[in-house]
C-alpha cells in the first residue's frame, strides 16, 4: 500500500473518508438520528431520539403518505478576554432530516409528544376494507 492510501482505506472510500475526516468542521452539518418503528395492531409508534434539541427546533409532517421529521441545532462558542473583547467566536448548525413511508394513516388522528429528548409520534392506522375483498362482476 502507498502513503496516499493508508491500509484499512480502499480506494473507493478514499474521497468519503478524505472529505468526512478532513474537511467536516467546515462545511455545514447534517446528520441523522436514531429512529424505531414499531408496526402495532391499531397505529405505527415512531420514536425518534433527538437528544439536547429544544423542541421549537423540531418540523414534523405527513404528506402523501410520507413522515417527514427535520430539526435544526445551533451552537456558538464565545470566548472574551478581561475587557469583553472576543478572542474566539465560532458558531455551527446542524440539519437533522428523516423520512418513512407509512402508508394506511388516519392523518386527522396524528399524535406527536417531545419529552426528554425523545420524540414519540403516533399514527393510528385507517380501518381497511382489506379483510372484504370486492368482488367484481364480468361484464
């Protein structure tokens, strides 16, 4: 293996690992979060955690059959010397964005609550005609 490409780094993730390692507090961030979904008898359950993140900063939304949830996180870091005077001023946001396909919601019966940094979200499903097929007359 040459310099350029250290062992454990193919080729391939090269530029990835190149862009992530060197150049992340750069650019602006966005992440993702961790998400559970259980598939109960009567509603989805969506649990998503977004730990340290005010709930103001949370966008929640189904449309055509798509969840779509978004935050964002703003930081900033001062440091002033004795007169008040700024040394070091950084700031930096961070995009949080996820979407599920559910299908068969109840959108009018959508529940969402944020407690301790965790987002749960209920979707009640539609009661289905699915156990009824419709039979269909030849003509």
């Amino acid at each position: 293996m040459s310099d350029l490409f250290p062992a454990g780094r193919d080729f391939m993730n090269f530029s990835k690992n190149f862009f992530e390692d060197s150049f992340d507090h750069l650019l602006p961030s966005t992440a993702n979060f961790n998400v559970d979904i259980r598939d109960e008898e009567d509603a989805y359950i969506v649990e998503a955690e977004l730990p340290g993140m005010a709930k103001e900063a949370i966008q929640l939304k189904y449309e055509d059959n798509v969840l779509s949830i978004g935050a964002t996180q703003e930081t900033s870091k001062d440091e002033k010397d004795d007169e008040g005077n700024y040394i070091r001023r950084e700031r930096s946001t961070k995009s949080y964005s996820r979407q599920f396909l559910l299908k068969n919601v109840k959108e009018e019966g959508i529940d969402a609550a944020f407690e301790n940094g965790i987002l749960t979200v209920t979707l009640p499903k539609k009661v289905s005609d699915e156990n009824n097929p419709k039979q269909i007359d030849i003509h």
